[in-house]
C-alpha cells in the first residue's frame, strides 16, 4: 500500500522536532516528559524509535507558495506536527512508550495511523509482540488499541504517580502468527481507503 496518497506524513523525530512534541505532550499528559527525555530517546537510546505526523502539504503548498514559506527543508516536508508516537525495543518485545494526538486532529484516524506504523516497525525490528500500559480510565485509548488486537494482560497497582491510578498492560497477540498478519493486513487497507478519500487538515 502507497503511503503518498495519505492525508498525512510520518517521519522519524528529530531533536528540532522536540519542542512542537512537548506543546502536544502537555495538552496530552499530566505527567509530561521534558526536553531532555525527548533528547535522551532519540540521540542516545538505540532501542528507542519515535515518529511524529504532520499534514501532507496541499497542493498549492507543494508548489510555489511552499517555497516561499520554505515548507521543505531538505526535501522534508515542514507542516506542523500532529501527534506522535515511540517505542523500546525490550529483548523481543516492543514496548509503547507514549502516542499523542494533538486535540484539534484526534477521530480523523491519526492515532491509528500511528500505531499501525509503530507496529509495523517493531515486526521490521523482530518483536515477537507489542506491549504498553495505558490508564484503567483511559477509554479513548483502550479502543484503540482493542482495535489493533490488545488485550489486557495483567495491572500495575498504582503506576501512575500523579493520582495513584492503576494501569492496565495491553498486549497483541504474536506478531509473527498469520492470523494476526491477516488482521493487520485488513486493518491497514480500511484505514488506508478511509484517510485516502480525505484530503490533508487545515492547520488549527
Ligand atoms: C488515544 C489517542 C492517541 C487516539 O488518537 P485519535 O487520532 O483520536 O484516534 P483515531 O481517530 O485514530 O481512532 C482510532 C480508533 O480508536 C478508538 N477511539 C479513538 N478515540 C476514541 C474515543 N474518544 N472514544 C472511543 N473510541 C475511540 C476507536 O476504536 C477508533 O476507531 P474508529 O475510528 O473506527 O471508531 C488520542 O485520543 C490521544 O492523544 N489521547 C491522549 C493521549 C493518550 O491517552 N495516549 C495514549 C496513552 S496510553
């Protein structure tokens, strides 16, 4: 399947990206990661793997009006970002670190499309599975990932210190079985029709 005919980009982060990350990270968390953890996971963790998602230029963007405002810098395309995601490779398990979508951007599928990309790359990676922990009342987030074929595994008492709230470990079911490469599969071509008939967002 052609990623070119997303609505959106995904790229590795950066470090310049860090602090549009960070704008995203404290409308998304009460416990925000600093610069500094953002630094450490993309310059020196080399089990860690980060992307970010921004709009596709438009059209008009793309051509004269996109080098006046210098939308591309080195062939990458400079739209704002609007989520974002990472995980650890852990021994033969990738382990979801964080994924964001910026407010105005969330129900248009840009979480699932990050997800999706992450899974992806942990099967690239050889990860047996997929693992993460998310917040006994985080529903948005559940379905998302029930969608994907997490289910609970396990929770950690307390895990989270700002407000002692349990968490719930999601997990996949074996990346390598066909069923679940079949499920993926299936998942990935509905995703891809639905967001390919959508054209790219207006920045918010
Ligand atoms: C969780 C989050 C990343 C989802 O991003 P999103 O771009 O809005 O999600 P999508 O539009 O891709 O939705 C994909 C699926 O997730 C589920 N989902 C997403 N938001 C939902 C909501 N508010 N209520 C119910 N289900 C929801 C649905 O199953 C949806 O599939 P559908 O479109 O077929 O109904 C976003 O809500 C977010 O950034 N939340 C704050 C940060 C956070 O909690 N991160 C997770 C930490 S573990």
């Amino acid at each position: 399947m052609n990623s070119d005919i997303l609505p959106y980009i995904l790229q590795p982060m950066r470090v310049q990206d860090i602090p549009e990350v960070l704008e995203i990270e404290r409308v998304c968390f009460s416990m925000p990661w600093s610069a500094h953890a953002y630094r450490y996971e993309i310059e020196e963790n080399t089990l860690s793997w980060y992307v970010v998602a921004r709009p596709a230029p438009r059209q008009a963007e793309r051509g004269l009006l996109g080098k006046i405002l210098n939308l591309r810098s080195a062939g990458q395309p400079r739209t704002p970002i609007i989520g974002y995601g990472g995980f650890w490779m852990m021994v033969d398990e990738a382990h979801i670190s964080t994924l964001a979508v910026a407010p105005p951007y969330r129900r248009r599928g840009v979480g699932e499309l990050l997800l999706l990309t992450m899974i992806e790359e942990a099967q690239r990676r050889g990860a047996a599975a997929v693992t993460l922990e998310v917040r006994v009342s985080n529903l948005p987030a559940q379905r998302l990932y029930e969608k994907y074929g997490f289910t609970v595994q396990g929770r950690r008492v307390r895990y989270y210190s700002d407000n002692g709230e349990d968490a719930y470990i999601m997990t996949t079911p074996p990346l390598r079985s066909a069923s679940y490469r079949e499920t993926l599969e299936a998942l990935k071509a509905r995703l891809y029709a639905r967001l390919s008939s959508e054209a790219p967002p207006v920045a918010q």
